[in-house]
C-alpha cells in the first residue's frame, strides 16, 4: 500500500518443533559454540547452506559472493527496518553457509524519498538483483531498473509505475488492477460497523504516491456499496495542529476514516476528534501504524476511535507463538539485532528475501535469469509459513486471503474479523479497477524486451 509501512516486540524463544530442520544444540537463528547453523526457515528445507560455487562473470556474482541492493528511504523516515532485515537474514543465511556457498552481501540503497533515480543508477552499476527493500516514490527508478535489466524483488512497492513493473517478483502479491484491501473495507462498512460506509473520509499526505492512492480507495469504496464524502490532503511533513480535520470529519458526518500517512500524525488526529467530540466508527489506520508507536501515542483515545489495520495475509506478531515462521524471526533478531524492531515491513522484506534465496539456490548456474525463473514458478507462496498462500506466477490476480488487527492502549490485538482459514479471510470479495490508472513500466517501454536477461 505504502512504502513506510510494525509490532509489539515478543520475546521468547521458540520451541523446537517438529519440521524446524534443526540439528541437536542449533540456535534459533543460527549455530554457535561448534553447533551446525540452521538451514530451514519455516517449512522451507535448506535456505541457505554450503556448496562448491565457481567464478563468475555475472554482475554481483563471484566465487565467493552475491552483492544484493536493498533500496530504503531511511535517510528521510529514519525507518531502518529494511536495513535491518537485509542484515539480520543475511547473518543468518552466512552462517549457514551462504547461497551456495557464496556470502550474501546487501548493499544499501538510502533514496532519502527524492534519491531514487541516482541510487538506482549505483544499484545498476554493482548490484546482481533489488532484494527486500522499498522506496515511497520507487516509480522514479523503474525505467533505469529495466533499461540495466536488473531483477527486484522488493519487499514492498508504491507507485503504480513500479508495482507489477517487468523484472519484478512481489513476494507478497502484486495485486496488479485490483484493490488490496476491499475486503477488510467490506468486513468495515457492511459487517462490523452497518450503514457506515454511507459517509467514508480519506485524508492523505500529500504526495504523488497517495494523491492516486486515493482515487483507487473512492473507486473501492463505491464499488462496495459506500460513498466518499470528505477527502482531506495534509502537507507530507505534518501539521501541527489537526483540529480543522477533525472539524470537516464532524460537519460532513463521516462514520469511517481512510488514513494514508504517517501513524504519529494519525495519533494526533484522533485526539483532536475526541477533544471536540466526534467519535468514528472506525477507522484504517493502515498497517503503516501496526507497530507499539501508535498504540502508545494514541492512548486512551483508541478506546472511543476504534482502529484497525489489514496485514494482507501475514502472519500476526501477536501470535508468533502460534507459528513457528513468524517466531523464528523473532529470535534471530533477538540473536542478530537485539535492538531492531520486528514489524510488517520486516515480514514483507523476510518473504522478499525468503523468495530470492530458494529460487537462487536452486540454480545450478547463478544468473538474473535463472533467479527471475524461478520464483515465477512459486504459485503456492506462504515464505515458510509467514504468510497466506500467494501465486506469484501471475500479478493480475487478487489477494486470496486477508486478516486484521485492532489498535488498544495496551497494543494490537487480533481482530474479529470472521477469519474462515486459520488465521485468515479467504476467498471473500474482491475489487477489480474500473477506472484507468497509470500501468507499470515494460522492457518495451525502454527498448529492452526478455531476451536481453541473461
């Protein structure tokens, strides 16, 4: 949805189940003391590991390394959570014997939001794929990408431009002409809270990334039998004082609330609807706030602006305990970064990174190829069990599943959404594009085309 998109940090070590892979004296998230490093992640069997890999010509590619960009904008959201995750997966698949025996080293992109197009041009000169990473405005570098045939595999991606581009593979769905939330906004308007989406707000920071964001919303809103009746841009840097929204959200009886920015700003929005008196049925938070800032900031008034947010078929942090995936994430940040925060866009990296591993490691010639090929195949994707089940053989395909979490002063908990399919909603209603919106960039857009990916 967006590129800065978080959880209440568990801890705890994971008890060895059955289907883990390790070996007797194995650490969570790698060996010490002599022991042998774990392979698997999840249910997906030897990740990373050792092997016998010769030199190569190919871009990033030598007989002892693979040079991986990660592209961020932690320079301007002072977010690392793209960073950490490259570091803390590649430790993890280090001490296990690389891909291949090759080391993985990431090479760190910072766009800074208005950087992409020189970072892009560097990833170009030294990187072997994108991995794991995202930028706000990553539609700015999509042609540079495609004319260096360089393969992404991002964690995340917001512009229309970049999203579905060629040489990319979403580890966590394209979504490509269709909404990614309609059903979390149909569970919202005509299950949980009735009659609501007869009067929807969307406010927005404002920037090319939501300014579109917001049209698509209305366009889902009205496919679903609501209507947008107030939308509101704020500067992208924040407003210091928000009670003027919250008193066009009042005068225009808006029921349900559409936020598209940063969490601390939503935090400060919601006191001032409480301070004036105007409670929300509900409101998307989006999971841009699913980390333990929100909560914290918003305090008591969550308790009269009930908040939610849809993590699109990934596994609640709340409830790693229930899936062995999801805790061993936790543990090998306990392990590798102790000091990072574990949130959802780390999950989204962990599966961008989970994807370009196997299908890299299932090549007995490493080649951009080779890896792009791979992945493609992966029509049952759940990134070892973090997540729902994607098909990333296609783009132009909806979400099958979903799954949402309430905001409290305590911290997120598990919504009741009517989950069907263990800790999802599947097969529910979907929201295909009507309207023209700009499509993602093509080799032929550049004068390139697929024979030109060696």
């Amino acid at each position: 949805m967006t590129a800065c998109l978080l959880v209440v940090a568990l801890t705890g070590c994971a008890a060895r189940g059955e289907g883990t892979g390790a070996e007797d004296g194995d650490k969570a998230g790698g060996g010490s003391g002599g022991s042998v490093p774990k392979r698997d992640f999840g249910t997906l069997k030897n990740v990373c590991g050792p092997g016998d890999p010769k030199p190569s010509e190919v871009q990033g590619v030598t007989g002892t390394e693979i040079k991986v960009g990660v592209f961020t904008d932690v320079g301007f959201t002072k977010k690392s959570e793209m960073v950490d995750s490259a570091k803390v997966f590649a430790a993890w698949c280090n001490a296990a014997g690389g891909i291949g025996g090759r080391k993985l080293v990431p090479v760190v992109h910072d766009a800074k939001l208005m950087e992409v197009r020189p970072r892009m041009a560097e990833a170009c000169r030294t990187d072997f794929a994108l991995v794991g990473g995202s930028a706000a405005l990553d539609g700015q570098g999509v042609e540079t990408r495609l004319k260096c045939m360089l393969p992404d595999l991002p964690a995340q991606s917001s512009q229309v431009q970049a999203r579905g581009a060629d040489l990319q593979v979403m580890a966590n769905g394209a979504s490509l002409g269709y909404n990614d939330y309609a059903g979390f906004y149909d569970w919202l308007m005509n299950e949980k809270y009735k009659g609501s989406g007869g009067s929807v707000g969307v406010i927005a920071g404002d920037s090319p990334v939501t300014k579109i964001m917001i049209d698509q919303h209305t366009e889902t809103v009205e496919g679903l039998g609501g209507k947008v009746t107030y939308t509101g841009l704020y500067p992208a840097r924040g407003v210091s004082d928000w009670t003027p929204f919250a008193q066009a959200l009042k005068d225009k009886k808006v029921k349900g609330l559409m936020f598209l920015g940063d969490w601390r700003q939503l935090a400060e929005l919601l006191q001032s609807l409480t301070n004036i008196g105007h409670r929300l049925d509900w409101i998307d938070s989006t999971n841009n706030a699913y980390g333990p800032g929100f909560p914290k900031l918003s305090g008591a008034a969550l308790e009269s602006q009930p908040s939610y947010a849809d993590l699109s078929g990934l596994h609640p942090l709340e409830k790693a305990a229930d899936n062995s995936a999801t805790q061993q994430i936790l543990d090998m940040f306990a392990k590798y970064a102790p000091d990072a925060e574990v949130n959802l866009p780390v999950l989204r990296s962990f599966s961008a990174w989970l994807v370009f591993a196997k299908a890299a490691g299932e090549c007995a010639e490493l080649t951009r190829k080779c890896v792009l090929e791979n992945a493609q195949k992966e029509t049952e994707w759940t990134a070892g069990g973090l997540r729902a089940p994607l098909d990333l053989s296609t783009k132009a395909a909806p979400a099958p599943c979903w799954n949402a979490v309430k905001a409290t002063p305590n911290g997120w908990v598990p919504a009741d959404f009517g989950a069907n399919n263990g800790a999802y909603r599947c097969d529910d209603v979907s929201h295909k594009y009507e309207n023209d919106y700009p499509a993602p960039v093509k080799l032929e857009d550049v004068g390139k085309s697929m024979a030109d990916l060696k």
